[in-house]
C-alpha cells in the first residue's frame, strides 16, 4: 500500500508535467490543474497514516501550484461555460444574442493565456511539480490493507454528508461548491479501489462523477456570473440581464437534479458505506490470496 500510494502521486503529478509542456493551451491548463486534485485526494485518503508536518508540507506545495494555474483555467471555463449555456437554451436565445459578453469573455481569455506564457508561471509550477515528486519519493505511509485506508474513505463520505446536509439547509453557492470537493475526493478514491469489484465500484464511481458534473457545472455559471457582472456589465445590459436569467434557470435544474441523487447516494450511515466496501476488500484479498502466496514462494 505504502508503495502504490508513492507511486500514484509520481504518476499523476508526472501527467500535470506533461500537460503544460504545452502553456498555451487553457485544455491542458486545465487538465494539469485537475491532476493536482487527484493527488491531493490521494494524500486525503491515506491522511492518518502520514506524519501531519509531511503532509502539510505536500498539500501546501500542491495548492500553491493549483492556484498559479487559476486565472488561465478560470478564463478557459468561463468561456466554455458560456458556450454550454447558449447551447442548452439555443431554442430560447437568437442568433448573436450573447455576442458582446462572447466577445469580452474571449478577449479576457486570451489576456490569461498570454500571461501565463509570458510570466512562465509553468517553469514555476514545474519546479513546485519536483519538489512534490521528491517528497512522494521519501513519503513515509504507515498501515497496510484495508484499515490504512478505512478512514480516509469514512472521512470523505462522513464529510460529504454532512455538507449535503448544510446545503439542504442553506442552499448558498459556497455550501455547493464545498460539497462538490467532497465528492469529487470521494469518486476518485473509489477509482483507485474499482478492482475490489468492477461492476460495484464503477457504478459507484459513476454516481459521484455525475454529481461532481452537476455541482461543477454549478460552480462556473457562478464564477461566469460574477465575471459577467465584473467585466461586461458596460458591454451591454440587456444581454448581462439575458444571462444571468439563464444561469438562474440552468442552476436550478443543475441543483434540482444534484440534491435528488445526493440524497440517494448519502442514505446510508458511514459506518455501513465503509462496512460494504469493507467487504468488497475481503472477498478480493481472498480470491487475490493464492497468486500472492504463489508469487511469494516463487521469490
């Protein structure tokens, strides 16, 4: 365990690497941006079984990289959102109806995009990627099996729930947006243990990443609403007033639809989600036993 958990952190920060190999491109800003996620979610996950200084060290280290990648991942989204939203309502919307806040929002973008190349902020977070894949190669993770991982898999469906529960009660855009991270570290968790059962963890998994496409695409019709009112509001009222109109309606539906499948997904106690994969864990290690054993005696 110890061993796979080094080696997953290399593996995804070596990918970030390779995505901004190319700095122009928001996608892969984008995409190196969402591998720094899933490292942190590792480190989440095996949390109580690393020295608490390590581990800080390692999420500071990887923050500050993830917030050096916001501002042209920020524009990238803010863009494609818009883009998405006019396609959802194209029924509603006539052609050219959005094309002054297009244009500001895409002017804004490729300031960012140039920015980024321009201030190298990627040689920056390429030397944050090396000193994170330095401390990954000296981590020191203590435990084994299925109790090393235990609770971090409790904390991450305990805390999701209990922000599901915040948000039901106070359904505000940070309350979702804290639920969405709660959830997208519990869907990958639940990727790296899809082995236990395919069938099983892949439906899991499926749930938690619909919910984190709802509750994300939540997120950005916030962030393009803020941007909107921020940098377009001179461009041309009516179309800032056609937008936020339709943001309005798309969260609805997008929270409608979340808040139905959170409450399918969040029934169950902790302890008894834990309990199930649990046993997933047991009849796995039993039918793995043999090929160890084998493999064992052979070295």
């Amino acid at each position: 365990m110890p061993k796979g958990i080094r080696r997953l952190g290399r593996e995804r920060i070596g990918n970030a690497f390779k995505c901004l190999k190319e700095p122009k491109r928001a996608e892969a800003i984008h995409g190196a941006r969402k591998d720094i996620k899933k490292v942190r979610a590792v480190l989440r996950l095996v949390r109580t079984n690393i020295r608490k200084k390590d581990y800080n060290r390692l999420i500071n280290l990887l923050r500050e990289a993830a917030n050096q990648l916001a501002p042209p991942r920020d524009a990238y989204v803010r863009t494609t959102t818009l883009r998405n939203l006019s396609r959802h309502f194209k029924d509603q919307l006539k052609p050219g109806a959005l094309r002054h806040v297009q244009l500001e929002l895409k002017l804004s973008y490729d300031d960012e995009i140039k920015r980024f190349a321009k201030e190298k902020a990627a040689k920056s977070v390429e030397r944050a990627r090396r000193r994170v894949a330095r401390e990954f190669d000296r981590l020191k993770v203590d435990g084994k099996g299925w109790k090393a991982l235990r609770p971090g898999v409790n904390a991450a469906y305990t805390r999701g729930q209990e922000i599901f529960q915040l948000v039901l009660k106070v359904p505000s855009p940070e309350n979702f947006h804290l639920w969405r991270k709660r959830a997208k570290d519990l869907w990958f968790q639940i990727t790296l243990l899809r082995r236990l059962w395919p069938e099983q963890m892949e439906a899991m998994a499926h749930e938690l990443e619909t919910l984190g496409e709802y509750l994300g695409d939540d997120h950005d019709l916030d962030m393009l609403r803020l941007d909107v009112e921020d940098k377009c509001a001179d461009a041309n009222s009516r179309e800032v007033e056609t937008l936020k109109a339709l943001i309005d309606e798309r969260q609805r539906e997008l929270r409608t639809a979340a808040v139905a499948l959170g409450s399918r997904f969040y029934a169950e106690k902790p302890a008894a989600f834990c309990d199930r994969i649990a046993g997933y864990w047991r009849v796995w290690r039993h039918e793995k036993k043999p090929a160890i054993e084998a493999a064992e005696t052979a070295a």
